[in-house]
C-alpha cells in the first residue's frame, strides 16, 4: 500500500514523501486456520486461558479512559505475530528480539493496573529561548521535536478544525506525565470523565498563568495524550478544540530570566484552587474568553465584566462606574497621582464599555483595549495574593473605608 505523509525538510517548509507500506495482516488471515492449528500456538492458547489475571481481560472493554477495546485472546496473540514484521523489511524471517519485546508489552499490560501516560498541547503563538522549561517533575514547556512536527502535519491534513500548514508554525508544546487506571470491563462515565480531566485542567491552568504572567497571545487547540509505553491496544487520542480558535497578534516570547520568573509565579498559583473563590473564578473565565474575540468590541466587555466580578460584592447595587474606578485606583495604586489617573481610566473604559453594550458607534483601538488588558491583568494577580489571606467581601470592605 502506498502511504502518503509530510516530511519537514528546514524550517518553515515541507515537502510530500511516498512511502510503500506493506500490509502483513493480510497473510494472518489468509493463514488463520494453519497457525491455530500449530502446537505452539495452542499451547499459547492453553497458558493465557488458564490464568486468571488474563481471562478476565479477555472478551470485555479493556483499556483507559479515552479508549477501551475488546480483544480475544486471539486477537492478543496476533499482536505477537505481527510484531515479527517491521516495515522496512523485505524478509520475513522469526526475531528473537522482537519477540521478547511484544512479549515484554504483552505481558506488563496483563500484569500492571496504572500506567504513566503523556499529554502533549502545542502552543500556538508562542516562543521561549529555553528549549524546555521544567516546571515540577512531571509537567514542563519544551520545543517540539521534528518528528512531532511532522506527525502534526499528517493529522491535520485530514482535519477539518485546524489549517494543514499551521503546524508548521507550533515551536514548543506543553508537556504534562499522569498516572492513569487501566479499566477492565465497563466503568461509569463520570469515573471516565473524570480520569480524562487530569490533562485538560491542568493544560488550561498553565496557559491561564501564562496569559497572567506577561502580554501576548498565546493559546492552545488540541491536546495529544498516549501511553509513554507500547501497548498492545490502541491507547490515547488528539482533542480537537471546537471551534478552533486562530491567535493571531502580539507574538508571546519568554527570555530566560523571564522563565525563571514564571517558574516563580506558577508555583504560587498551582497551588490555588480557583474554584473555591467565585469572583476570582468568573473574573479569570472572562479574561480568557477575550484571547479568542476577533473582535476589540468584545474583548472590551470581557474584561468590564471581570473587572465588575473582581470589584463588586453580590447583589450590590448604587453607582457603579464610580465605585469602581474609585476601588480599582485604590487596589493598584498606593500615591494620590497614580490613583487619579488610574480612576479617569477606569471610568473611560465603563464609559465605552456602556456605550458598545448600548449599540452606540465607539472607535476602538488596539492600545486602548491593551490597556484595558494590562490593569484587568495585575488586578487578578494582587486578588490571586490577597484572597490567600482576606475573604472577597473583606478586601472589598477595606478599598471602601480605608
């Protein structure tokens, strides 16, 4: 069978290379009743039958989370077959040493429970002058290989969500190893789900803190997660983010001391449970919408509405636009003259805020909604500190009587 596939040839380019790929499976079954016929082979039948850590895997969904499959025991021994037939031979003689190694995966998947997977999300947008930014033991930035590349290439030819040639332009990947549950038989999808969300939250968080820590827009549409081991199911998939999101704009680069920086600061907000405080929640939902708006009217509204859950008590009522310059001025800035300017901000950005809600025709500029941007930013980031030792309303309670 001829395979077509992309292959990087410097950077930025690509070229389309044909590749003869033979199928061995066809002679498995053109001989099926001649191999189950061997003494070997029954013998192989015997020993997986009569042990009970493999019969009980055999003829149920086995696998992991994101994919479960049924096997025979069969099936199983096929496996060993074909792993005799690497696909740049021309020869078809018996291994040894493939052998022992499909019977090594074999046998560590019957045996073991939890198995150390990878997820693996491209960043888009996004450059770092280290190749690989460790963040704990299992979770870093690190530039993508080329293989990796061009495996992107392959699989995004044949996506409808992402353009083909992007992959040429992803450069580093966060990188997350977890721990995860074989499954046998049939598992309740909330379990499932929940198994699934290691990778997806912790993805997400990381990026957020990215977004947090400097300007730039840099986000993330798929994730690829795999076993970090062969395994003799198929185990892992791509998620494709719907819809995709293009992040085109300020180019986000990290120098090295700025990654030094950032391993500083998430190792404070990793260790916040963001949930537990739902303004802080509301306000970090909002500023992530706006990195996936066209549309500078949008983006502008975003930020407003989390400025108003960062800055306002539950119910309150009154005078908005003043209460919140007057807070905001006062939780950013310690000296009277920041303070006034940092208040005419705040109520030219309600003023126009009001006025995109209201229908009425308002200029936007890029540098405006920067802006904007800037002083939602170090507002999360103090309330990310300050929360750790105030509750919302207490914060809130000192910006008005202090």
């Amino acid at each position: 069978m001829m395979n077509e596939k992309f292959e990087i040839e410097k950077e930025g380019t690509c070229k389309t290379i044909y590749e003869q790929q033979p199928l061995f499976v066809i002679p498995l079954y053109r001989h099926r009743e001649e191999l189950e016929n061997l003494p070997e082979y029954q013998a192989c039948m015997k020993v997986m039958t009569s042990d009970p850590a493999i019969t009980k895997q055999l003829n149920v969904l086995v696998g992991f989370c994101n994919s479960q499959y049924r096997r025979t025991a069969e099936e199983y021994l096929e496996y060993l077959v074909s792993k005799q037939f690497p696909m740049n031979t021309e020869t078809i003689e018996f291994n040894p040493t493939l052998f022992d190694s499909a019977y090594e995966i074999l046998e560590r998947f019957f045996y073991n429970n939890n198995f150390i997977f990878r997820a693996m999300s491209p960043l888009h947008n996004f450059t770092a002058e280290d190749e690989r930014i460790d963040l704990d033991n299992n979770l870093c930035i690190r530039k993508i290989a080329i293989d990796e590349q061009e495996q992107l290439l392959n699989e995004f030819e044949w996506s409808s969500i992402i353009p083909h040639f992007e992959a040429l332009d992803l450069k580093h990947a966060i990188e997350l190893e977890y721990q995860t549950k074989k499954i046998v038989g049939d598992a309740p999808r909330e379990t499932l789900q929940a198994i699934d969300q290691i990778a997806k939250e912790t993805i997400g968080k990381l990026t957020t803190a990215l977004r947090l820590f400097k300007a730039g827009l840099v986000g993330y549409n798929i994730v690829r997660t795999a076993s970090t081991s062969e395994l003799p199911v198929p185990a892992g998939m791509t998620r494709f983010s719907s819809p995709y999101k293009q992040f085109l704009g300020e180019k986000y680069t990290l120098t090295k001391l700025e990654a030094n920086e950032f391993k500083r600061f998430w190792e404070r907000m990793s260790r916040i449970d963001v949930s537990a405080f739902p303004q802080l929640y509301i306000a970090l939902s909002r500023f992530n919408y706006a990195y996936e708006r066209d549309k500078l009217e949008d983006k502008l509204i975003d930020y407003m509405v989390a400025f108003e859950a960062l800055f306002f008590k539950e119910g309150e009522s009154g005078e908005f636009r003043h209460k919140l310059s007057v807070r905001v001025s006062r939780f950013l800035e310690q000296e009277y003259k920041q303070r006034k300017l940092t208040a005419e901000r705040m109520n030219d950005f309600y003023d126009k805020r009001s006025k995109v809600v209201h229908g009425e025709k308002v200029e936007l500029k890029d540098d405006f909604v920067k802006t904007v941007e800037d002083h939602l930013r170090k507002s999360i980031k103090l309330f990310l500190e300050r929360l750790q030792t105030s509750s919302h309303d207490e914060i809130i309670a000192h910006l008005d009587l202090d």
